[in-house]
C-alpha cells in the first residue's frame, strides 16, 4: 500500500478513539522502556490517583490533560517516560459510595456472613439513611468496598484510554493493595522507629456522623446562624462577671475565664476565682493574649472543648480535661467530677443524652430560671468547622490517637520543609506562597489514625495487664516480615490467636491510617520503594508532580513531610498545579454543590480531541469556566481537529518528495516563520505553559490553511517542476513539523494523519527542532513577512472579485496591486502565486505609499 492510498476518501473524527487506543496498546506506544534505562533519560510523573468511588468529572479530564500533554511532549524530546496510573480507593468516600451502592453500614461487633447477598444492587435513593441501611461485618463491608472499586477502576480506566491518556497500563497500583498496604505500614514502622510517630490521648476534632477523628488539613469553615448568649457568673464578694458565648451547653465543661493580659477592666480578678452558675463550680479566672478585648464582654469561658482556641488555652495554662461530648455528639452521661453539688449534677442529668442543641436549650432553659441568663440572646452568623465531606459542625473529643510529626512544634523540621518548598520548581510560581503558608500556620501534629474500616491498617497491638486493660503506652509495633498486616484479624508477635482479649493477652488496634497517610507515599508506591529498588533508584525523585491547587495543605505537604522524613530529600523536581473547573456563575464546580459535569457524554459527543484541546487552552493555576450547554472552546477544538485531517489529506494527496530543494520565496517564508513558532512552542513547553504553546501553534496553523494553502495549490498541484516540487516539500516538511506540534494536545486525529504518510507512531517522533527546518541557507534566510504581505494580497483579490460581483474563479485580464515601496518590492516574490491563485493574466505592482498592500484594482475581468 502506498502512503497515498492510506488516505481516506472522507477523513473524518469518529472512531479514532476505538481505532488508535487499540494500536497504542498493542504496539505498546508509550511502554516505560525499564532496559538501559538511566535516571538522566527517565522523566517520571507522580500522577495523581483519583479517587476510585463514583465517577470522574469534568474537573478530572481538565486537570489531567494537563499531566498528559507534558507527558506526551517529553516523550518526543526523547525522555523514558515513567507515566503510571493509581487508585485511591480506601477511606471514607468509598466507604460512602458502598453503604449508598448497596444498602448496608458496617457494624464491626457483627460476625461474617459466608455468600452475603447485599439488599441493594446500585442503590434505589433509599439507602442513603443509616436507619434504613443493613448493619454487617467488618469483613462483609470490606469485601463490598473491594468490589465495588474494582468496577469503578475499569470503568475510569475505560474513560481516561478514551480520553488519550498515554499512561503505561502496565504501571498501575491500588491504595488499599497489598503492595500499598506493605509501603504504607513500613513506612509507618520507619516513623515509629525515628520518633516521628507517636501515640496520644488529646481533644481531637472529631465528625459526629462519621465518628472519625479529622485532621487539620480536612477542615473547612462555614458561615452558620448562632447567638451570643450573656451569662453571669458569681464573684466571691457576691458580685458577678458577665461573659458572652455562643455555646451555652458546654457550661459544665468550663474550666477558666480568660481576658487579655493588658484589659484594665480585669486586671485586677487575675488569680481570682468565680463560680459556675447552675453548676456551682469554682474556676479560676486567668489572663492570655488570645483573649479579644473587643469580643463580646471581653472576658470568655474557657471550655474543654468548644472550639480550637479553647485547646490553645487548655494546654497553654494548663488546665483541667472536663469534656463531656461523646462520640455520638451527645452529651456523657457521667458528669465531670468537679460537679459535686446536688443542684449542679440534678441540673447535668437534665443534659446527659441529648445532643449539642438539645442540651443547649436546656441550659439556656436552666439559666433563666437561675436569673443568669442576661437579656434575650443576640442573633449572628459565624464561621464553624466542618469536615470537608461532612454535614455537622465537628465537635472536639478526648480520645487516643496516632499522631505524626510534622513541623508545627519542631522548627528544625519546619525549616526543612519550607527548604524543600524553595527547591522545588513552582508551575505558575505564584502558588508556592499557598504552601509557605500552610507550612508556617500548623498548630499541630499530623493525626493520622481513623476510626473507619476501609482503609490501611495501623501495624499495632497492645498487651493487656491482669485485668485485661490495654497498656497503651507499650504498643507491640509489627516487624518488616509480617507486612502487610491486619492487627483485628492477625495475632500479635509473640502471642497466639486465643490469646486475642484475654488478661496477660493482647488486643490489635482496630483504626485505620488517614487516606493521606498512604497518598502521602505515592512516589514509594509507584516506584517500587523496598520492593523494587532498582526502579525506585530510577524514578525518585521524580521530575513532575501535577495535582489541583485545593489540596497543596494535604497531598503535596503530606508527600513532602513523608519524603524529607524516610528519605532527607523533595520528591520531585517540579510541581504543576491546575485550576478550578467554574460553572458560567463562576462558582467551582463540585459534587456537594450539585454543579459537576460528567464528561462521557461530552467525549462522545465532540471527540476526545475536542475535549483535550478545551482542556490544554487554560494554563496551569487559571480557572476555566465551562458551559455544558454551550462549550464553545470544545467546538472550537473539534473544528480544528477536522481541519488538521482534512489539510493532512491535501498535502498528503500531493505529488513529490518532502526532501526537494525549497527554492521559492513564499514556501521558505512560512518555514522561516514556522522556524519561529517550533522556538517559540517549544520553549512555552520548557517552562510548562503548554497553552501558550498550543495557541502559538494553532495561530500559525490556521495561517497555513487560510493563507499559505491557498497560495501554492495551484503550484503544488501543478506541472511537474522545481516550483512545483518546491511547494511540495514545504507543505510535507511544515504539515510534518505541525503534527508533532500538535500531537500532546489532539493525540487522534494527528496520529490518524500522521499514519498516512508515516509508518511510526507520531507519538513517538522526534519533537521537531528549528534548526532541522532549515534545510538550506535560502530557508534560513527566507523573509517571515513575505507570506503574510502575500496573504494580505490574496484577501485584497478575493475582496475585489467579490465587489465586481464574480466568482472567485473568474480569471482576470489585469490586475494593479499597490503599496509602500519596500512591501511591493518583497511582493514581487510572490508574484507567481498570487497569479496562479488569483487567475491573473496580467499583474502589475505599483509604488503607492499613500495606499495599503490590499488595494487591488482590475482593469477587466474575464468570465470563468
């Protein structure tokens, strides 16, 4: 078969995807090449694993097309590329998608069901309610998570191969795998071994819907209705202090008042101690440069615990631990010790059982009957914390947990990782700032455990004493030959299973690892650390990480304390951080607001190549806004993917050799000027402004269509010639050069022309070099201007047949063109062309300063 009769009759989009994903695969196109592999010719990618539960979005195809076009142009630069895929599929979202999917809640104190049958198949909209939703094992419950991610990866993978994606497929790995499971424990034994993990009991932001500890980085503050409630409290002399809060129930837990050290209205109570009302508790009253002299009466109760500024002064004055919210986010039913008259513990009783809201009518009910409530409370609207994927405002909790250090009370450590911040390469730079600032804002340890079931086990047991209480500060920690374990299931060392909660035995922890807490090591998981190391010495650190700006404070932060702590170095060399997909009100697209787009349909109906080229036009840190119902920039991609088939099938239709002498001055003037935008798109890519070098391109591109085309098909497609021969091999060596251009960014359709006159892959083509098109001195020297005077000219000509009212191939006895001297003089080279195109018999330039380039004039015109 010649290249010729590669060329469809009628080029078109559809089925590219099916067509070249299937190619790619077999002939393994983009294959980490491992043999002879060096780390100076490996480019490696620490790409980011989505999460496995639910569907992609149109957030996921923006933010990693951006990934792929880097990938794919470093790739024809030459570079190995190490390009791998992985899911995140342990934690909470997945945990949510099952008991939703299915219809059940795990209940751990269940025994395993052999063959369990869930009730639900898909959900039905009535099993999002724990009241309606099945209680099963822990065992049954993870063995549905297993099942149902496993589905949702094929159908990801299914959508990111259709979306051109050139990741190796051969380079995948799980979150909740058992080589995850290896990396993550091991790597948790290193921190336990350097003093880096450690194990405490302390007030812990705690989700009562979840009821699960959450870490700083999974905070978010939402503005909510509350009211200041004025409340006096008895001095000795028989007096009383007023103070104001917002959270009235949590008055049995109050531990101090506190007022700024230099507040003259209460210098003089320092040391002092006033009593509780309705409790009857006596506290002292305290001074700390927290404390707003302009908030409310200016002096607060500390309570233990209301909020995180109630902990700073907790543990800053060192104060008395008398919490009384549970797990449930209701009240404890065992009152705090300090209470000891009988009025204070008749009125507590009154509290124990009842959530935060009931227990704070309750008070507000009991403090007017007291007379200590001051005035009617005052309405306002405040920031409270949340979870992030939570819907109750998060409570704070005495509990016992895993914590990691992470530089907030360790300068040594912050100062390392804010070098780290510096060394790497910021793409766009400006976001650098978001890191610096989190780094410098942490107010405590990472807290990494979690009280779910879904997730990578903490490698640890306790020993019990004679009464079979555990001994929580002598945690039996796993040793590397028993990794990967599971410490409910799994016998401590040195103690047999039926020894498992018996006094003198042992008992497994039963939380699991902060979803973080295992992203955090994706370079390991994907390099083979401890299981590879001849990979891992290949790929780490890595050239790239690529993930969303929203979660520099948890995924890029993490990765890099994870890698300063097991390894002293940055994981990476760069960094690239995408936008925010908006909808037209400009508001982030998310699931919890109910605005995100699922792009199947999107693919499906433009092309994939439609979609990328939308994707690649944004660069890295802009937000891009998108219109599902009008996607102008998908459009736009879609023209230009046909266009860039249909004028490969014109020049590849073309008689002649792309290695001819270029001797005409048109056809060395679009070469010179595509020298340029191969300098110029090149270097956009260096510096990772891949739009800036896909609008280069397609600025040019369209030129060569509109302009360059037109000039020379009548010459390319002429008598046989130097001229001839001469177009010919400009239009093959630009339409050659635009292909590799535009190959990172419409991977189909440019492969799909590139087939037509190549027998490789473009894909893995050289990346086209500016000086490998200047073939000879006369292209080197070829005048940029030429062809853009000559197309100016050519739409003059068009203009003028168009006012005579002819056809644009009407032929044309005589035509004058006029302009400035140096322009008509440069025109001149042109000449032929414009003739042969504008079926001129006769052309004249004259000298004409006072008219422009596009001023034609006909002196008759022919009838076709």
């Amino acid at each position: 078969m010649t290249h010729a009769d590669r060329v469809p009759e009628k080029p078109a989009l559809e089925g590219l995807e099916t067509k070249w994903e299937s190619r790619w695969e077999t002939d393994g196109t983009y294959r980490f090449a491992r043999a002879n592999a060096t780390r100076e010719t490996i480019y490696s990618i620490d790409t980011p694993p989505p999460t496995a539960s639910g569907s992609l979005h149109i957030g996921h195809v923006f933010s990693y097309t951006h990934t792929d076009v880097v990938a794919r142009f470093q790739r024809m630069r030459g570079k190995n590329v190490f390009y791998p895929m992985g899911w995140d599929d342990n934690g909470l979202p997945t945990e949510r998608r099952v008991q939703n999917f299915y219809g059940v809640r795990c209940d751990p104190s269940l025994g395993y069901t052999e063959n369990f049958v869930p009730p639900f198949e898909g959900g039905d909209g009535k099993s999002s309610k724990a009241a309606d939703q099945l209680p099963i094992s822990r065992r049954n419950f993870i063995e549905l998570c297993e099942t149902l991610t496993k589905e949702d990866e094929k159908q990801f993978e299914a959508l990111w191969r259709t979306l051109g994606l050139s990741v190796d497929w051969t380079q995948t790995y799980r979150t909740i795998g058992q080589e995850a499971l290896f990396t993550s424990q091991l790597a948790f034994l290193g921190n336990v071994e350097r003093g880096e993990a450690y194990q405490a009991m302390a007030p812990t932001l705690w989700d009562v819907t979840f009821r699960t500890a959450v870490a700083q980085a999974e905070l978010e503050d939402k503005e909510m209705p509350a009211a200041y409630h004025r409340v006096s409290f008895l001095k000795p002399d028989g007096s009383t202090i007023e103070i104001e809060t917002t959270r009235p129930e949590l008055l049995p837990a109050c531990v101090a008042l506190v007022a700024h050290p230099d507040d003259e209205r209460y210098k003089h109570l320092f040391g002092t101690t006033v009593t509780t009302p309705v409790f009857g508790v006596e506290v002292p009253v305290l001074a700390h440069h927290l404390a707003q002299k302009d908030k409310g009466s200016g002096i607060a109760m500390i309570c233990t615990f209301g909020d995180v500024t109630d902990v700073v002064w907790w543990r800053e004055l060192d104060l008395p631990n008398r919490a009384i919210m549970g797990f449930d986010g209701r009240i404890i039913a065992e009152a705090p010790e300090a209470i000891t008259s009988v009025v204070g513990r008749d009125a507590y009783a009154q509290l124990a059982g009842k959530t935060v809201f009931g227990a704070k009518a309750a008070v507000v009910e009991l403090l007017t009957a007291s007379g200590d409530l001051i005035g009617e409370p005052k309405p306002i609207v405040h920031a409270v914390k949340f979870f992030e994927k939570g819907d109750k405002p998060l409570e704070i909790v005495s509990t016992r947990q895993w914590y990691i250090r992470n530089g907030a009370r360790d300068e040594k450590l912050r100062a390392r990782l804010l070098e780290h911040g510096t060394e790497l390469a910021w793409h766009p730079e400006f976001m650098k700032v978001r890191y610096e600032n989190w780094v410098n804002g942490l107010t405590g340890d990472w807290l990494i455990s979690r009280q779910r079931f879904f997730g990578v086990p903490l490698p640890v047991w306790y020993p019990l004493d004679t009464d079979a209480n555990p001994v929580f500060d002598q945690p039996i920690v796993a040793t590397r030959d028993l990794l990967p374990v599971d410490p409910s299931s799994d016998a401590a060392p040195g103690y047999t299973e039926n020894q498992r909660g018996e006094a003198g035995g042992f008992v497994g922890e039963v939380d699991v690892m902060d979803t973080w807490a295992t992203s955090s090591l994706t370079p390991q998981l994907a390099g083979g650390w401890e299981r590879d190391p001849e990979l891992f010495q290949l790929v780490f650190p890595y050239s790239l990480r690529p993930q969303g700006q929203d979660i520099i404070r948890t995924w890029l932060f993490s990765t890099v304390l994870r890698a300063e702590q097991q390894h002293g170095v940055s994981p990476w060399q760069h960094t690239a951080l995408s936008g925010f997909i908006v909808d037209p009100d400009r508001k982030k697209m998310s699931k919890s607001k109910g605005n995100v787009v699922t792009p199947a349909d999107m693919l499906e109906k433009h092309g994939s190549d439609a979609v990328r080229y939308w994707a690649a036009s944004s660069r890295l840190g802009t937000d891009a806004a998108f219109d599902p119902q009008n996607p102008t920039q998908i459009k736009i991609g879609r023209r230009l993917a046909i266009k860039i088939l249909n004028a490969s099938k014109f020049v590849s239709m073309s008689q002649g050799s792309s290695t001819a002498p270029i001797t005409e001055p048109v056809d060395q003037s679009m070469l010179a000027g595509l020298t340029a935008v191969v300098a110029q798109a090149t270097t956009a890519f260096e510096n990772y402004d891949h739009a800036r070098a896909l609008e280069t391109t397609e600025s040019f591109f369209w030129t060569f269509c509109d302009d360059y085309l037109e000039l020379v098909k009548e010459r390319a497609y002429g008598e046989p010639g130097p001229g001839q021969a001469s177009a010919v091999a400009a239009l093959r060596t630009a339409l050659a050069t635009l292909l590799r251009l535009f190959a990172p960014f419409v991977p189909f359709a440019t492969e799909e022309a590139w087939s037509w006159s190549n027998d490789g892959s473009v894909h893995t083509a050289p990346w086209p070099v500016a000086a490998d098109l200047l073939g000879s001195d006369e292209v080197a020297t070829g005048n940029i201007a030429l062809l853009d005077l000559a197309s100016r000219a050519l739409t003059g000509i068009r203009r003028a047949k168009t006012d005579a009212k002819a056809s644009q191939k009407s032929e044309v006895d005589s035509a004058v063109i006029c302009g400035a001297p140096a322009e008509i003089a440069l025109l001149t080279l042109a000449a032929a062309d414009l003739k042969a195109v504008g079926r001129i018999h006769n052309l004249t330039f004259v000298d004409g300063s006072e008219l422009a380039v596009t001023d034609i004039v006909f002196a008759t015109v022919l009838e076709s």
